[in-house]
C-alpha cells in the first residue's frame, strides 16, 4: 500500500515547489492621488543658504515606478517680518520649485503657502540652530557579530534647552539615504554622537552625514515614518495609518496634503570609510 501513496505525495510537494516560483500579481485598489509637499528648507553652515527647493508630486499606485510632478502652483515662503520669498518652477513639468533669495535666520518663524487649483494650503515652522559635528570615528569590529564597519559622528548639545535632532546617512553604496531621530533627553549638556552602520561598508565608501536641529512636532513625524519605513513587509504587511504632517489646506480640510514643511539649520560631513 505504500506504493501508492508515496508518488501522490511526491507529485503534490513537486507542484507546491514549483508555484512558489510563480509571480503573483495581486489587483491593489488605488486612491485618488494626493498632493505631496517635499518643503525642507535646510541652511547649511558656512554657506548663505540663498539657494533652496520645494518639491511638489502626488501619490501613485503601488507598482508604478514614476513619480507624478505638480506643476502650475503658487509657492511661497513668508517670515515674521512679512518678506516674502518666491519659488519658481523654472524648468516645465518638473515638479521643483527654487527660490535664490531666501534668507535664513535662526528663531525666525516661516509660513509656506501653496496655491493650487483653487486649493490653498499653508504651514508654519520656527528655523532651529544646529552644534556643528566635531568628529567622525569609524570602529571596524561593530554590529552584533562585532564584523561590520560602524561609524559614530559627534557633536556637542546645548544645555538648558529641549533639543531634536535629525541625522541622515547617504551611503555611496545605496541609492536611498537613511534617517535617524532622536531628542536629547538623556544627554542634556553633554556630548553625543550619530550612529550608523551597514555590513556592505568596505574601504573607499563615501558617507555623507547630515545633521539637523528640527522641532519637537518634526521629530514625532520623523520617529513615526521610521518607525514604519523599518517594519514594513511589502504589500501584505499591515497597511500602517497615514502620517499627517504639518500642512493644513485652508480651503478644505478634508483634502489635506501630504509632506511637511521643515526648516533647520544643518551641517554636513562627507566621511571616507578608512
């Protein structure tokens, strides 16, 4: 009897193998797209920080791999003093819009204005100061299996006062650039460092760091669109809720925007893996 139970078995395993190599394409249901607000305004020590972009898109379905740009808005920056500074989309079709005369100051408050088929939309944000970065030291016995390269950067928090801070890493071995937020609770005062690691770092990788000083209500954003980028499975994963921003469309509320708008003082290193 055995005979005849073992190739039904055999044939079923071999099938079951053999759909695990299928593509299945699942039929996702798509929203209507929504404008997206890419308005980080960041002011680089040492530099004037005239130069600045305000990227405007919308959302897409899941596997569509261009990026849908807005043009035609009205994008504006406005500080306390009521001195406006404009963004134009200089070049068609391309969704970024640039200002050459914006000028930064720290404290200074900011509103942007958007104005866009017939919606308008608006947010406001107090540029922050930053503590350069003082060092880089790379340890090349990190990770948990103490076999990854590990790169710390430092820097020095002010005391007395509520910091956040943004670090982004841009490894030249990946085409997307990693975020890391956190608050200064238990470093008040004190010296701190940004850390960043990746199994793939070899000798002559470049990585460039940024660090931002941003706002209580920017570093929730950010902690929570981590928190998400890093438990994502893909499309069966549980659809996570979505993360508002800072950006309210005075026109209707109800069709809200996507994005935030930032504004901080940052410096940067551009880091030679040894």
């Amino acid at each position: 009897m055995k005979k005849i139970y073992i190739l039904p078995i055999l044939l079923f395993n071999l099938l079951m193998l053999s759909s695990c190599e299928e593509v299945v394409d699942v039929d996702l249901n798509t929203a209507a797209p929504k404008l997206v607000i890419d308005a980080s305004i960041q002011w680089q020590k040492g530099t004037d920080g005239h130069e600045q972009k305000i990227k405007l898109s919308t959302t897409t379905g899941f596997y569509d791999t261009n990026i849908p740009t807005v043009s035609g808005a009205v994008v504006r920056v406005t500080n306390a003093a009521n001195q406006s500074f404009d963004f134009i989309e200089e070049e068609a079709h391309t969704g970024v819009y640039l200002c050459h005369d914006f000028i930064p100051e720290i404290n200074q408050t900011y509103q942007l204005t958007v104005v866009l088929n017939g919606q308008t939309y608006t947010a406001t944000e107090t540029l922050l100061g930053v503590n350069p970065i003082t060092s880089v030291e790379q340890n090349n016995e990190g990770g948990f299996g103490s076999d990854e390269i590990e790169i710390k950067a430092y820097s020095n928090d002010t005391d007395g006062v509520d910091n956040y801070y943004l670090f982004k890493y841009k490894a030249s071995i990946k085409a997307i650039p990693e975020y890391d937020a956190f608050d200064d609770e238990f470093v008040q005062g004190n010296q701190f460092f940004g850390y960043y690691t990746n199994e793939d770092l070899k000798s002559g990788d470049v990585i460039d760091i940024t660090m931002s000083g941003i706002s209580k209500r920017y570093f929730e954003y950010m902690s929570k669109l981590i928190l998400i980028a890093q438990g994502s499975n893909g499309p069966f994963s549980t659809p996570p809720a979505t993360v508002r921003g800072n950006i309210v469309n005075q026109t209707n509320a109800g069709n809200f925007a996507l994005g935030y708008f930032s504004v901080s003082e940052t410096d940067h290193v551009a880091y030679t893996i040894e």
